[in-house]
C-alpha cells in the first residue's frame, strides 16, 4: 500500500491544529480572541503615536455564543487590504524590524476560523484611515482550503466625523463564565503596562474602565535592519540575491546591517581573513558559511540600536510594580540592547520585595513581552527557567518562603514565542544570559538592602542591650571617678546614638 | 504612514519562527532533529506492518557541525514525492484519520531548513520502495520564499539486494554534548514502548543497541472516517459541498461518519427535530449551525471505533513499567475509545508505587502521545494538570513525599499537542476527563492495595501482641481449668493463625 500525499494551505493547517493557537478549548477561545483583537487595537494606536482608546464589549447569550466586539482609534486598515488582512493565514504587516505586539500574522485569523467553524458566523470590519472620506464595512470569511478571504458584504458610507480607526465584530461559541478570571487578569495587567491608554471593557459581571493617567506615549518604534550578529546562511544568501554584481563585501556590509560603518566592516574583513573588495556575488556557499559563522563569532559589532524597539524604562516598571505589588522594597533594571539570530532585543526587570506581597516557598513571576502580559504556559518560560531554576537565592540572602516578585518584560523586533498563542518565551542563549543578569542586578541590590536591613536590626539589639547598663555604668563611673552622673550618663548616650547613625560602624 | 502588507510562505514562517518548532538553541535542535527522523522512520515501518530496523549515527567536528544519518526498512517513498516530503512545508501524507508519530507534515521539513539556515548544506535522501528496481538518492534544498523544493541532484542505481527504506542524512550546526543527555533519555523511551523494533544508535560517547524483544507487531491502524460528535460548522460545510445535490440528510450522515447507521441516524433525526429526508444541499447557514450543535451534543451515537488506533494494551504497559520503574505494585487501564472533534483517542495510564521507586513531593510523571515519549514541557501537559492539580491524593491514602509514578499515553488520530514541537497535549476537556477518569480508576486500586497492606500491619501488630501473651493466657487458664498447658497453647497458636489468614477478620 503506498502513501496518498497532499499540501495543506496555512488555514487548513491551523484550522485543524487549533490548539496550537491557543484555541484548545470554550474558554480559552474566548480569552485568546480577546487578547488577539486587544493587541491588534493597541498596534493601530500606540505604534503610530496615537493615545490608544480601546473598547471591548461582550456578550453572550444562552446557546453559548458569545458576541465579541473591539474598537480602536487607530490608523484604521486600507479597504483593499482589509479581506487578506482577515481572511489570509500569513498576510501581515507586521514581518519587519519593529517591536509590535503582533508578529505571526495569525491572530485575528485564527480567531475569525474559530468563529466560522463554530457558528459559521463571518468577521465583520468597520474602519476608516486617517483623514478617510469614507467608512468601510466588510463581512469577510476564510476559504480554508485556499488560505483566500471571502468578501460577504461590502458596505461604504461618508465618514463625516473625521472618525478613524477599527471596529471588529465575531460570533464564536465560547465558555465566558470558565473565561472571566483570566482575561479580567489580562486587562488589568494590560492596562497597568500601559497608563496612556484608556481601555473600557464591558462583559457579563465584569465592567473594567481605566482612563489614561499620563499622556505620554513612549517613542514609536523605527523600522530597522538586522544586527550583523544574527545572520544565518540561508539570510546572508537570500540578501546576496537581491544585491547587485558590482557589490563588494565591504559595501554589502554597511549597506545592509545594523550600526555597520566602513571602519567596523574593514576591521572585520581583516579579523575574518575576508577580502573587503571581493564581490559578493562570487561568494561560493563555503565560504557564505564560512561568512556568517564568522559574522555571528565577531565581537567588534556595534550593540544594535534600541529605536526599534520600545522598552518600559526602569521608572515606568518601578511605578507599575508599586502600584500592583505595595511592596517594602522595589528595584528595577533596563538592560543594555543585545541580540539574537539578527533581531535586537531589551530585557527589563523588575524586584520586589515584602511588603503586600504573600510570602510563597518559590518567587512569584510576573511575565510580560513586547508589553503583553503573559499568563499561560509558565512553567516553559525562560523566566521561569532563569529565576527559578538558574539562581540560587540564598547567595542574595534570600531564605524561602519568602515574599518575592519578579517581574520580567523581554521586547524585539521578534520575540522567540514558544507557540504561536503567544504564553511563553523560548531559552535562547542570548536572552537566557541577558535575563539572567538583569535578575542578577536585581537580586544584588535586593542584598544590599537586606544586609543594611540586618546591620540595622543587629545595630538595634546592641543598642537596647547598651541602654539597659548605661544607668549603672555613669552611676559606677561616677563614683570611681568623681565626675558628675547626668553629664556622664548624656555623655555615654550621645557616643550611643552617634555609633547608630553611623549604622553600628566604627 | 500607512502600513506595508506581504504575505509569508509556509516555509517562510517557520524560518523566521523556528522557537516554535522546537528549534530554540543548537542542543534542543538537535534532540528535535534526531525526534523528527527517527518518528518518520517509525512511521514508514510499524505503520505499514514491517518490523522497524532503524540506524541513528551522529557525528560532530571541531566547528560545531553535526552529521546526523537515519535509516529504517520502511516503505520507502516514491521518487516522485521525495522532493515535496522534503523540501515544501504543509506537504504530507499523515493528514488522514489515522493514528501516526508525524502528523504535522513539518517535522522533517523543519530539521531540512534548519540544516539549510545553519550549514547551508542540502538534505541527502537514498530510498526504494518495496519491489523497486531501483535505488534513487536526491540533494533537496527549500526555496524559503515560495516553499517548494529545489532538487540540487539526483542518482539512480540498481537495487540489486532487494532493498527498501529510507535514509536522510543533514548537516546542521548543534550542540551535541548538551543535547546527549535527552537524546539518550528519548532513545531508551522509544525503544521501551516498541519492543518489537531494532534500534541501532551510534554518537559520540552514546552508543546505544536495542534488539527487538519481540517479533509481533500491534495491528496496523486503518484510515477512518470523522465520528459524529466531532463535526464542526465549517466541517460540515466542507462536507456537504462535496457531497451530490440529492443526497438527503440520512444518507449524508449514514454514509460520511464513523459508526453512524441507519437506525442511529433515524434516531437523532427525530431527537434533533430534523427532516431526514430533507435534501443536505438545501440546508441554510442557521440550520448547519444547528445541525453541528446537535450533533455534538446527541448521546446516542455509538463511541469510536479503534482500528484507527494503535494503543499499547494495558499488558505491554505493565511489562514495560515493571521493567523501567521496578515498583512493588503496578496497575494499568486502557481506557475505551472517546473522541474530540471528531477525532477518536484512547487514553492509557499506568500507575506505579514503591520499590525503587524514589519518593518525591509530587507524583512522577511519564508522558507518551502516540508512542512518542514526551520530554519537554512537563509542566503545561494536560497530564500534568490532571495527576498534579486536579487529583487529591490523599482520597487514596497517598501521603507525600510518595513513591508514586504515572505513565500516561495518549493516542488518537490526531493528538491535540500545544506546539508543533510536539512536546506537550492541550487540556481538550474530553481528553482531560478521560485521563481523570484513568488515573483515578489507577488511584483507587492503588487504594485497594494501600487498605490491604494497612490490615496486614494491622493484622501483624495484633499478631505479635498475641503472641507475647498466648504463653501467660496458656498457662493460667491451665491452671483454672486443668486442661493441659501444651494442648491449650498450641490451640491458641492455631487460633491466631488462622484469623491472621483470614487477614484479620472473624
């Protein structure tokens, strides 16, 4: 008996491997829809300078079908895009060199197969581009085994409010009840990592509205080009191919990396035992090899610049942490941009310390990447890896059960999601030890501050131990000596509070 | 600005996203590289009623290259397929009701564009089907951007000995040294739960032999048709649209589901409030809606049949946990066939307790899905959640730390695993209750076991308490009575004797 083969389109392969988004069962469905509808409204907005206003609205009704609508007032979506962008397994906008929240092209399709295959229901789009004449209003389904959208309806009216922005409206069978928990968890922590936007969800037993309290958008991102450290052979050839004859390496060098000038591609020619002005269209597949290997060994690149990405910054994660956690102590560390296979990337951590926080026989992690909250899938994180598994508290004096929260926040042009649902981040060495050493930072400070904890209190003992004999020491002396009590007794005290102020030092 | 759209290939996407392939950092790829080939030669062999004979040989130089080779005796596949099996993402054969290792038609596709990506170098193939007369070797690399194979060359020669098989050789780079130690681990595992296979696996420092123990392989499973209670709307579509125009409802549902005849679907017509005789073509969207919830929910259909699965029996399960795990006490369930969106599964468990056995604050855990040992990942395994969260222990007089093991193996048609890695089963919830519902059958005799073993001490304690006495008791009463000190002992002996048989009751 041979085999019978075939090719699966993009949307047959995720349509019948749900659960690999994320959509393994009711109420998990209803929490990635959300999340993936939320996260595309804050790409529209935030990433473009706009203060995102966001609303979720849920509903459902008593078959289990649960009515999902998110709007945002966002750059809106061109009307000819508007069919692939919902109705296309790997159509995006998002495959270039910029921190977003989305990545895979994926998400909102996922969700409309969800909704098509459990209440045959299509997507519906309301949008309208900045400074558009018009409204546009689609109903769109996904032709499975062609990965093509299917346009229901198409619908164009004025647009005389000057409204921009993306309404998008689902019918899907879910589980809210089973759901609620978890997707209340996520816009809180959404909403806590972002104080510039104001979010208003409304659901069965559960009304959420939080108002922007800053007006700041942090920088938008830059679109950028990839870090000579993370080329891979397959890359280097793909860019050689679109590369004109003429080039020499040198020139593709500065001309196609990140933070890559004549003097830094000359020094690595030289280090490499490449030839600068060898074309590099003659290169053969060894020696391309050959190329990357040495491309990702070297050490003399530039770190990759940080305008792609959009990091918290320590102040911002301090605040946050504060606000959720009310702890005795905090600190919190931005690191150094790094990279990894040519994508840049910032690690940010956050420690907190007593206070409101439950003592627990491990730390409490709180994960969040490319500023989505992070709330399935811990025990695979590289976090979880790090902080867990890797550091040995008790060298930061650390003795569990322990009231201990760290928070992680990793952001890229291209976070290592495990899974395309977006839980968990992969062990990439590079982010793995840059992880690391921001908790390292942390926890050093952590001991700091419990070391001067532990002087102070032995200072205190030493102190009440002391004032118990003063008395009867200026007595004694006094009467050895023949100097006056009270001016002994205030002398002995002043010489006890000054060794106090100086925290029990010499 | 508005946004730049494009759409990515297969291959494209799993280029950019190799994390979620489980090619995270150069050990895990390649433990993944060696998984993928060794799972497809599984499948080209017990799959097709051949004893599987594979060959694994791994080498490595100084520059961090790995050579990886993997032979089987399986079918072979034909010339004209080579290329796509390799070299185009979303091309298989396993896309069929029918229980397999691969199902995902990436695997092997993955371990190639890594091999592409980090070497450069093109996959190798030598195959012959059964009979060929010839023997055809192919150099296959993939064009990312269009995902379609690039054939580099081909040979044939005669098959002059009668061979058949496969073997795929790649060069990747890897971390071999730190990979060793799960390689090993998956390997034993492999071979554990396939008795009846050769596995010859030579690596540096790991060479590895295991003979088949036996000769008899399971059942082949045969290619089935969806079961009734696992349909979705747009699976019904799909369906229907394949289906001729006067085709009725009960004709559609006799002659498209697994198990479904006549009489059944007369019954749920009548249940669900339909026209049997109704023509399907004319069915509107509502009413495919209703009719896929109906089905859903119907309760009479009849379960699953199983020749579309190859579970291991709950005797090859105890045999193979004895041989592992060598507790005192050991039990296994094969649960009946179940199904989840139409697809059918077996749950099998398989507890183990003392012996050697170490105790540990939580039970261990041993995972397989479709005879695939599951290393990864642990910690978001629905088996995870069932034996760890789910199940207190203490009902069956478990008392932590514990020497308690559980195997648990999932098999079905289609596994819902959570990544395309394939390391870890989704919380479907028929599954999730199907494996509670093994475990604590598991549980309970373990319960009957642990309540025996306690009267038995019982018994014992009440036994030497006896027996300090029975000499005292022999003699007075002697005394009392007169009746020989001798006769009334030995009397006495017999008495406790025979209730300690009756373990300890009257």
């Amino acid at each position: 008996m041979s085999e019978r083969f075939r090719q699966l389109s993009p949307s047959e392969f995720f349509y019948r491997n749900k659960e690999i988004a994320g959509f393994s069962n009711p109420a998990r469905a209803v929490y990635q829809a959300v999340r993936e509808l939320m996260e595309n409204a804050f790409d529209a907005t935030e990433m473009h300078g706009i203060l995102p206003h966001i609303t979720v609205q849920l509903k459902e009704d008593s078959e289990g079908r649960v009515f999902l609508a998110v709007e945002d007032n966002g750059i809106g979506i061109s009307s000819l895009e508007v069919p692939n962008v919902f109705g296309r397994v790997f159509y995006g906008s998002k495959y270039v060199l910029r921190q977003s929240r989305g990545v895979f092209g994926l998400g909102v399709k996922m969700a409309v197969l969800y909704a098509q295959m459990t209440t045959g229901q299509p997507v519906k789009v309301r949008t309208a581009t900045r400074r558009s004449k018009f409204i546009y209003e689609f109903e769109v389904m996904i032709s499975i085994e062609k990965n093509i959208p299917v346009i229901k309806s198409i619908k164009v009216s004025k647009n005389n409010s000057g409204w921009h922005g993306t309404r998008v409206e689902l019918v899907l069978r879910g589980n809210w009840s089973q759901a609620k928990k978890r997707v209340e968890e996520y816009v809180r922590r959404t909403a806590l990592i972002a104080p510039y936007a104001t979010i208003i969800f409304e659901a069965p037993d559960l009304s959420l509205k939080f108002e922007r309290t800053m007006s700041k958008l942090p920088p938008s991102p830059v679109v950028g080009k990839p870090h000579p450290k993370g080329v891979d052979v397959e890359m280097l050839k793909m860019m050689i191919e679109s590369t004109k004859k003429s080039t020499t390496l040198l020139e593709f060098l500065v001309g196609n990396f990140d933070g890559v000038g004549a003097a830094t591609a000359t020094k690595f020619c030289e280090w490499a035992g490449f030839d600068p002005n060898a074309k590099i269209k003659n290169l053969k597949n060894d020696e391309i090899e050959l190329l990357a290997s040495k491309m990702q060994e070297f050490s003399g690149w530039r770190r990759p610049k940080a305008n792609m990405l959009s990091p918290l910054g320590e102040e911002l994660l301090v605040e946050g942490v504060k606000a959720v956690l009310n702890p005795e102590f905090v600190t919190a560390v931005s690191r150094p941009p790094s990279s990894y296979s040519g994508y840049p990337f910032i690690v940010e951590v956050a420690l907190a310390y007593g206070g409101a926080i439950t003592s627990a026989e491990a730390p409490t992690l709180l994960r969040f990447a490319n500023k989505i909250p992070l709330l399935y899938d811990e025990g695979v994180d590289v976090s979880t890896k790090v902080v867990r598994d890797k550091i040995d508290w008790r060298i930061y004096k650390v003795e569990f059960p322990a009231p201990l929260a760290i928070v992680t926040h990793v952001c890229s042009t291209k976070v290592p999601f495990k899974g395309v649902g977006k839980e968990a981040v992969a062990d990439v060495p590079e982010l793995e030890s840059e992880l690391e050493a921001g908790v390292r930072e942390c926890a050093r400070r952590l001991r700091l501050y419990l070391s001067r904890l532990e002087k102070q209190l032995e200072v205190k003992r030493w102190e009440t131990t002391i004032r118990k004999y003063i008395d009867d020491v200026a007595r004694s002396t006094s009467y050895v000596t023949g100097i006056d009590e009270n001016l002994l007794r205030s002398k002995l005290y002043d010489l006890v509070r000054s060794k106090v102020a100086r925290g029990g030092n010499r």
